[in-house]
C-alpha cells in the first residue's frame, strides 16, 4: 500500500509523500546531534519547530519510521481543539482550582497559536476557525450538555468560552436528528491534518532540522537511539512516538493503541449543506457516551468517525487494523441516523489507525534530567492542539527555562502502566462494549446510564 492510501487526508495532502533518506545516508559526524527526537508526527515536529526558533545553534535529528505525518497526526479528525482528557475538576481534585484553570486556558490559547504559526509561516492546512458544536439528541445527553457549562461556569469558563445552545440554536449550526439543544465552544479549528504534518516537516527541515524518514528506532536509552541504519547519540532524546510507543522495548504499557476509524463521503452539493448548515465549517459531535466526531472539508465533504473498532491484544497494532468494513458500516448507519440530510451520499475513503491512551487518561509531557530522556504523549485523541503544547513545553525544558508552561499540571506527570495481559485486552474491550450498550440503553429508556459512570471510574477517566 502506498502513503496516498493510508488516507483521504493522504490522498489529498499536496505531495507525493516520497521518503526522505534513511539515517543511512548520514556521515559519521551527523550521527551525534543535541536533541534526537524519535517521531516525526506533531509532537516531534513542533518539538523540533520552536527548539529551532529558541536556538538556531542546536543540532537537531529526527527519525521516523515511515515518512512524516504517517501515524495519527495525518489521518485524524481534523480538530483543533482546546479538549483535554481530563476533567477541569478532576484535575482541580487532583492539582489544585489554578493548576486546573490554567492548564485548560492554556489549551484554548494554543488552538489560537496553531492558527498563528499557520498564517505566519504559509502552512497549508485548510484551517476554518468554526469552532463545535455539540448536539444533546436525547434527555440524558442534554443534561449532560447542562452539567458540561455548569461545570464549565464554576470554574471561571464564561459564555465566549462555552455556550448552552437550545434546540433551535443547535439546529442553526448543525441541522441534526432529534435534537434538544447543544454545547457550542468556539476554541477549535478544522483543518486539513496531514497538510499540515508536511508542510511543517517541510518548514523543520527548511530550518535546518535533519529528518530522517524509514529509520524505524529499535531502542531508546539515555544518549542513544538503536535503529537499524545504526545509532544517533544525543544529550538530549525526546519520546514522540503516541500510540506506536507500545513497539518500544520498555514501552509496551506505558500507553494502550486505541484505534479510531473515519468515513469521508464526495463532495456534498450547495443545497445539501443549505439544509445541514456547518456554514462556518464548525466541528461537530454529540453527547453520547461513545465517541464520535466530524467535520466539513475544505472541498466540501462530510468527514466522519469513531472509537468503534476493538483494542487488539498486547497492543498489537497492524495495517489490517486501519480498515474494518463492520465499523465503516457502523460509522455510515450512524451518520444516515445523525444527520438525514446527507443520508445516503457515496463514501469515497474509508480509513484508521491508532492513538494512544495512558491509564489514566492523563497526557503528559516531561524531561528526565538524569538520564535525558523527554517525552509527550497520551493524548487520548485530544493531540492535534495538545502537541503544540507540548513542543513548547519540551522547548522550554530543553533549554532549561522556567515558565508558565513548565509550571502546567501535566508536565512530568507519570501515568500508571497498563494492566498485563489479557487483562488490559479484557478490560479495554468489555469498556468499549459497555459504552455502545450505555448508549442503546439511554436512547431506548430516556435515562441516563450508570453503566458509564461505572466504566469511567475503572477506566480511571
């Protein structure tokens, strides 16, 4: 299978996706950098971007084991969004009101500073600055659109941050199914992911950033990164691999692969979208308990997916994975259901791959100064914002700099390891069935689902 098939994202992006050379094509005295960075997804990429920027000097390397963009970064949903795993309040329990606040103020200010660096640095990225809205289509998911602003009121989240929308509001933005009434933030972004994952590669390697692309890493240790062109030695490594972090020695339960499966249909006629709306090209979703997401295409589709397919067992994860034809069906029975005005429009791409997910739903970011390891990860689907944080923050770790990033609760936060097997694969699976049954349930009953709130608390969310 070629890159271009990986994606509709792929297909579209701009260039031929042909391979940078391999670290084998490195000489000896660029074999030995300042910062090694292992992934050349949006967390390496921004990690290598803002070290550049901060300090021209530093000899910076790359290495990846397909080509840049080719995991989650270039086949996600297309969201630029202040979303963070982590409840305000439970990271408030856990860290403090501050800590809290200022971590997901810090989210919504990064979504701005990714729109910056786009237009500043003439990034293609088809970014549309729409904002989600999400649509409460039954009586449990409309109370939990009310507890989601009330919550977000509490703590200081005012209506230009997040606003109740009834039912004919919602309606306005997003002509859905059955709806109630809604949830509307305007801190996101759709864009085009895999646009961006290259023309940023392009940008880093412009500013003399070395990446070397099919140098798959083996092993990381302190001051040394294995792989099979041979070793890149550097002060400092920086982990950026997410979901494909479980093929590393050492790494296997530091996050599970979840993977999340996407539909994307041909272009939609003017009239069709007279009646669905998303005139801003807002991202949308809706309050069920299993996730769904989508988005308006720059070429005018409707982009679709969810966390439909199953966790494969010890984190396996496999090309075959990407495309499951019982979830792609699922997806497009779903979209018939959400959104009657698209019912039935041809479906020109279908596609998957996984992210990673820490035991609890914690993302983090952190430097080991004894060992000059760095990392950033976990982000549970929530990354394409979050990376841009965290290359910051790993910027100002790096460098040894004291800011307000590197004051934020998740830096240097530790998340437990997974359970062994088969117990991470039964637990995992069981949660996601539990979530489809919760849902069915909801909409058959009209009452909220304790079965959920059972199967986050384990889930530790």
């Amino acid at each position: 299978m070629s890159s271009r098939d990986l994606s509709f994202w792929h297909a579209t992006a701009g260039d031929d996706l042909t391979p940078r050379p391999s670290l084998a094509t490195a000489g000896p005295g660029e074999r030995a950098v300042d910062v090694a960075i292992v992934g050349a997804g949006y967390t390496g990429l921004w990690t290598a971007y803002y070290l550049k920027l901060a300090d021209p000097a530093l000899r910076i390397a790359i290495v990846e084991a397909e080509i840049a963009g080719f995991g989650a970064s270039g086949r996600n949903g297309g969201w630029c969004s202040a979303l963070y795993p982590v409840s305000v309040a439970r990271l408030a329990r856990e860290h403090g009101r501050d800590a809290a606040v200022r971590q997901y103020r810090a989210m919504q200010a990064t979504v701005a500073e990714v729109g910056r660096v786009i237009a500043a640095d003439g990034l293609a990225a088809d970014w549309a600055a729409g904002g989600t809205v999400t649509l409460a289509r039954s009586q449990p998911q409309l109370r939990r659109a009310v507890e989601e602003v009330e919550q977000a009121r509490m703590f200081g989240f005012g209506p230009e941050d997040v606003e109740l929308l009834d039912a004919a509001a919602a309606s306005r933005r997003l002509a859905g199914s059955s709806v109630l009434g809604g949830v509307y933030t305007p801190h996101c972004a759709a864009l085009h992911p895999a646009k961006l994952a290259r023309s940023l590669a392009a940008r880093v390697t412009g500013l003399g950033v070395c990446l070397y692309e099919q140098t798959r890493a083996l092993s990381i240790e302190p001051g040394r990164i294995r792989t099979a062109h041979g070793d890149l030695r550097a002060e400092v490594i920086v982990r950026a691999t997410e979901g494909f972090s479980a093929r590393l020695p050492g790494y296997r339960r530091s996050v599970a692969p979840v993977y999340s499966l996407m539909i994307a249909t041909e272009p939609l006629p003017r009239r069709t979208w007279d009646q669905l709306g998303l005139a801003a090209r807002e991202t949308f979703s809706d309050f069920r308990h299993l996730i769904v997401y989508g988005q308006r295409s720059a070429d005018d589709r409707l982009l679709f997916g969810g966390r439909g397919a199953p966790y494969h067992f010890g984190s396996r994860i496999s090309p075959g994975y990407d495309r499951v034809p019982a979830v792609f069906a699922a997806l497009r029975s779903t979209l018939d259901r959400l959104l009657p005005a698209a019912a039935g429009a041809p479906v020109s791409h279908s596609w998957g791959g996984p992210l990673g997910i820490s035991r609890d739903w914690h993302p983090s970011v952190g430097l080991d100064r004894s060992t000059g390891l760095a990392w950033a990860g976990g982000y549970a689907g929530d990354g394409v914002a979050a990376t841009n944080l965290a290359g910051r923050t790993l910027t100002d770790l790096v460098l040894g700099r004291v800011s307000d990033l590197t004051r934020l609760p998740w830096v240097g936060h530790r998340s437990p390891a997974w359970e062994v097997e088969p117990l991470r694969w039964l637990g995992a699976n069981a949660g996601l069935r539990a979530m489809s049954w919760a849902d069915r349930a909801e909409d058959r009953y009209g009452r909220p689902s304790r079965l959920a709130g059972v199967v986050n608390r384990a889930l530790g969310r």
